[in-house]
C-alpha cells in the first residue's frame, strides 16, 4: 500500500488505477472516495473540452485537403500534357474533375487519359466554379484564345469561397496564390 505522502508524486490516475488493482478482501478497500470520483470527473471534462473542438473542426480539414486534391489533379493534367507533346484538358462538374485528351467534349463524359488517375471527386461538399474547362498545351501552358490570361479557380462550400487556385496562362502551373 502507498503511503499518503506518496499520492500526491505519482499523480491522481496511477493512485487510482492502483485501488483499482488492490485485492483486499475488506469492504473498506472495495470503493472510491468522493474525491477520487470527482477528480476523475474533471480530467474527463478537461479531455472532453479539448478533443470535441477538434472534431468539430474536420470541415476545416476537408477544404484543405479538397484544395490540394485539386492542385494535384491540375499539376498531374499539366505534366500529362508535356510527357504526350499534346493538349489535354480538364473538365469540372460541380465537385468532380476529369483528365481527357484535348479533344473531348466534356458534356459528353468521355474516356479519362489515365484510369487510375483520370478523374478526382473533392471532399466535403466542396464545389468548383469559375471555369468548366482547362487546356494545357503540350508546353505545359494554358491554351486560351485569343489573349493569354491567368485562370481562377474558387471552391465553394456552401455559398462561401474559401480558396482560390489561380493558374498561370505563360507556365500552366496551378497555385494557391494565398500561400
């Protein structure tokens, strides 16, 4: 048995995962005290306090996650093009984008360039607007007509933007132009 003057340096839960584990055969050494019951209370509110936040927070995680789900699938449509010398083009339908070839209508659900890798679905209710379609050039760079402009990207949850991909017409090279 622990002496009093040894409690306190151990700490509250090994004292009680010690009770726990004492084997005496009395009635006096079958319970918790009120002390112990409340203290354990607390530890629990304090984790709880500290862990539903947390929880609470994963819509955060999946528009992260959904922005740079995007920049990889535009990075990989960009390296696509160069490896083939051609165009190709990337299509976007509310959360969802596909890789094609250039020539592919993207209302008529074509045939992705890569089957593993040819089409994303972002997370969390994360939407795509601005545009419904990209070019790259077998150089890498945005195909646009007649005047090269740089392309913006948002993705909505709900009616709210929280981020912005801009690529760039000259290089093709998608980014977060926040970060």
């Amino acid at each position: 048995m622990l002496r009093k003057s040894q409690r306190p340096a151990i700490g509250a839960g090994l004292f009680l995962f010690a009770r726990i584990l004492k084997a005496e055969g009395s009635a006096e050494g079958r319970g918790f005290t009120l002390v112990e019951l409340v203290t354990v209370l607390v530890i629990l509110g304090v984790l709880g306090a500290v862990v539903a936040p947390r929880f609470a927070s994963l819509g955060a995680f999946d528009a992260s996650a959904a922005k740079k789900q995007l920049l990889t699938g535009l990075r990989y449509a960009q390296q696509q093009a160069m490896s083939r010398r051609g165009g190709v083009k990337v299509c976007f339908s509310g959360s969802d984008y596909g890789i094609y070839s250039a020539s592919a209508d993207c209302d008529s659900d074509p045939t992705p360039l890569d089957p593993r890798n040819g089409r994303g679905s972002l997370r969390g209710d994360v939407v795509i607007t601005g545009k419904s379609e990209l070019l790259f050039n077998g150089l890498g760079a945005l195909s646009s007509e007649p005047a090269c402009n740089n392309e913006e990207l948002d993705l909505r949850k709900g009616d709210q933007v929280f981020a912005t991909i801009q690529v760039d017409c000259y290089t093709g090279f998608p980014h977060d132009p926040d970060s």
